[in-house]
C-alpha cells in the first residue's frame, strides 16, 4: 500500500518503526564512538539522518492535522478524531514488524481469537509453528494450519517441551496474571525457550496508570518497566530491547499528558508523543520489552519475593482508583475527604473497576457525618460484573461512621465497584479511601473457564 493510500494513524505507525530503527542506529554510532572506535557512519551521514527524521516529523504534524472521513469532531470539518485503540494497536504492529526474524517456533501467551493468529503473521510473519497458549477465550472454529491450540494458562506450559522454542510472546496478558501465576509464567517462559531465544512482553505502565487514576476491570496489577526488567533478569534472561508506547509524562518536566489524544496539549503533538515514545518506556502509557534467554537458571524463590514487595504496594494503591463526580476535596491528616452540601442528591464516587478472587471480604466506608441530622443520610454499595450485579448495599444512619460490609466472593469476579450516593437530606464528608481486608481461597486465582 503507497503512503498515499494510508490512513494518518497507519503513516504515524510506519514512521514510528522507520524512527525506531533510526534511533537505534543512532545510538549504536554513539556507543561506538564511545567506545574509542571508528563507525563505519560518518558525521555526516548522521546528520542527514537526523535531518530525515526531522523531515517526516513535519510531514507527519501536517498529515496528522488533515480530516478523516467520519472521525471529525462535532462541529468541525478540520479538527481530526484519534482512535486511541487503534493507535496503541498500529503502533505495537510496528514493533512487531521488528522482532527477531525467523522463528521457526513460536509461543503466544494470551490469543483470544483467529484474529491474533492473522496479526501475528501480518507483523511478524510466517513461522512454521505457532503454539497459541490460552485459557479464558474458546478456541475458535478455524485456525490456520501452522498453529497448535493449546487450552491452558500462562502459568502452565506443560504441552511445551523444554528448549523447544525460539520465540514468547505475551502481549496485554501479564498485568491479568496474579502474582503467583506472573511467577510461574516467567519460570515457564524460561523453561520452553531455548537459550538465545527471545521473550516479548508488554503491558501498561503502573507510572503512569496510577497518575491517571486508570482502571480495566480486569487488571490485577500494572508492573513498572523498572520491575518487569528485574523480574526477566531473576528469571535468566537480559535485556535485548525495550520501547515506550503513547509518551503520557513528559520527560524533562514530569507533566502528566492527557492520555486521550483528542485532548490537546500546549506542548506535545500527537506524533511527537507516539515518536518520543519509542525509547521512553518509563515515561509510556505502555511499555514493551524483549529479552534474550541465557543459560542462568531462573531464581524463582527471588522471583516471588520480589513480586511480594511489588505487591503489597501496587495493590492497595489499585484499591483506591476511585472516580469522584462530586463533592469538595478537603484534605485532612488521614487523607482526602469529600464534602457533600445537605441539598445534593447523587453519585460522590465509584471504582475501582477491579478483579476479586474467590475469598472473603471486609470492606469499608469512612464518613463524618453532620451531629444534627436525625435521618439517613448516604448509600454505600458493592457491584461486580459489566452488568453491574449488586453484591450488598445499605443506607448510612444519623450519627454511623463506618459503613463495613462483609462479603463472600465464590468465583473470580471482574469490574468490582464501591460507590457512595448521597441522599440530598443532609450534609456529610466522606472519605476518599477503600479500605478493603482480603481473605483468599488457595487456588482462587483462576476465574472458571468458558
């Protein structure tokens, strides 16, 4: 397909691999020089490729800027309309495009659809052997011939032979796992590869999804780079590559980026931001990350460990993405209150959209509430599921301070939310916080197989 016939979204795509790869090059003409060599690049081959690079940068803030058909934005025929999933899907394509050729056997972690298998080929290409390793999603009705199905989860490679495979992928897959199951993965991945082969995986970035309170209800954690590149080296591997997908805080200053890239931003194009990008993996909305299997056999008591200390911090955080639609902020010593007027009746917030394992809970609510209301005054309740299935709720009394429920969650359950609504009779503050005591059943982590 000719530039021309492209759409803006796939020439930003095309130009991120292009400057990807210039990058590269660039700083291995840096490491060389360093190093007291003498590339074979001169200075001013360099420059030129600088100035290359500047170019299609100009060309692309001119291409970015011209309408789609059917994406324009209410009332304008000028302003374009970014599909951001469709960004994030182009732009990890064209990393695709630049992974280690010729696998003769690939591992896929996390396939749900025939899909998948076509995207891979489109972007990688053709490997003899695919093996798509997956548990939630049904196998679907046709594959193509090269690829094996295999019914199980990222914790249990058992079908896979011990060094049998050049190539792991898991993409959008490990910020699912629990900890335990992210262990046995990286244990797993290590086992099937053999020694020089390479494992891939991306994610979103707990930097930047914690900055902006970002939720999917079905992620358990997000992991940092800095983490994700520790763990790959306590599980025998080092890293060959690593790349920032959709920049989301600037790197000079610390400022948070819209992550919709509708939003404008005084400093930052669009394409500026899916350029930058490429070698700021820690300032990314997601990173991506490929590492190289050694002979180093994986530390898997170090692994678990590790995950322990990651945990125990990521996850009460994750607790806390609440969504506030009302209320003024205050901030007190034990946090951040909401003050609620006597005459507003509504939704104060809701969230997390989190998973729960099978297990018992204890969840509560803090108010302060007004000493002169004699009647109930706010609703606290609990629902699971995208059809927003309530599990409990209750009004809060005159006088009640803590609102607990207590809970019995039988089976993994996806999009969990605590909301608070005020019932218009009187003022009240609640506090912005979730406290939430977990009791999990052993071998809850697995939600039940379609």
């Amino acid at each position: 397909m000719g530039l021309s016939n492209m759409t803006p979204f796939r020439q930003l795509t095309r130009a991120y691999g292009a400057l990807l790869s210039a990058s590269n090059s660039l700083a291995a003409i840096a490491r060389n020089t360093s190093e007291g060599n003498h590339p074979a690049t001169s200075n001013f081959e360099t420059h030129a490729l600088a100035q290359q690079v500047a170019a299609l940068t100009a060309k692309l803030e001119t291409l970015s800027a011209q309408p789609r058909s059917n994406e324009h934005a209410p009332g304008s025929l000028s302003q374009p309309s970014y599909d951001f999933n469709l960004l994030l899907h182009q732009a990890r394509s064209a990393l695709m495009r630049d992974m280690p050729p010729n696998a003769d056997r690939l591992v896929s972690v996390g396939c749900s659809g025939r899909w998948y298998f076509d995207w891979i080929e489109q972007t990688y290409g053709y490997v003899n052997q695919h093996l798509g390793i997956e548990y939630y999603s049904p196998k679907p009705d046709s594959l193509p011939d090269n690829v094996k199905w295999i019914a199980n989860t990222a914790g249990n490679m058992e079908a896979v032979a011990d060094r049998s495979c050049d190539l792991l992928i898991s993409g959008q897959n490990i910020e699912h796992l629990w900890p335990d199951e992210i262990a046995d993965f990286l244990v797993e991945s290590a086992r099937v590869l053999k020694t020089g082969g390479t494992l891939c995986v991306d994610s979103p970035n707990r930097t930047i999804t914690e900055l902006l309170n970002w939720s999917h209800p079905e992620h358990t954690i997000e992991l940092t780079a800095v983490e994700m590149r520790h763990l790959l080296q306590l599980a025998g591997f080092e890293i060959s590559k690593q790349a920032g997908i959709w920049l989301c805080q600037d790197p000079q200053t610390a400022r948070t980026l819209p992550l919709d890239p509708n939003t404008d931003d005084p400093h930052w194009s669009v394409a500026e931001r899916v350029f930058s990008a490429a070698d700021k993996p820690d300032h990314s909305f997601i990173w991506w990350i490929e590492s190289r299997r050694t002979a180093r056999a994986p530390d898997k008591d170090a692994i678990r460990a590790y995950l322990a200390t990651i945990y125990a911090v990521a996850w009460p955080e994750r607790i806390q993405r609440l969504i506030v639609v009302s209320g003024k902020a205050e901030h007190r010593a034990d946090g951040e209150w909401l003050i609620l007027p006597p005459a507003h009746e509504g939704l104060v917030f809701y969230g997390p959209y989190m998973p729960l394992r099978a297990g018992s809970y204890r969840i509560t609510f803090e108010f302060d509430p007004d000493p002169a209301a004699d009647t109930s005054f706010a609703r606290c309740d609990i629902i699971v599921g995208q059809e927003t299935r309530m599990l409990d709720q209750c009004e809060v009394l005159s006088g009640q301070t803590h609102v607990t429920f207590e809970i019995q969650i039988h089976k993994m359950e996806f999009g969990a939310q605590f909301r608070c609504i005020s019932l218009g009779r009187s003022g009240f503050a609640v506090r912005r916080h979730i406290t939430l005591v977990e009791t999990v059943n052993e071998t809850s982590s697995l939600a039940e197989a379609p």
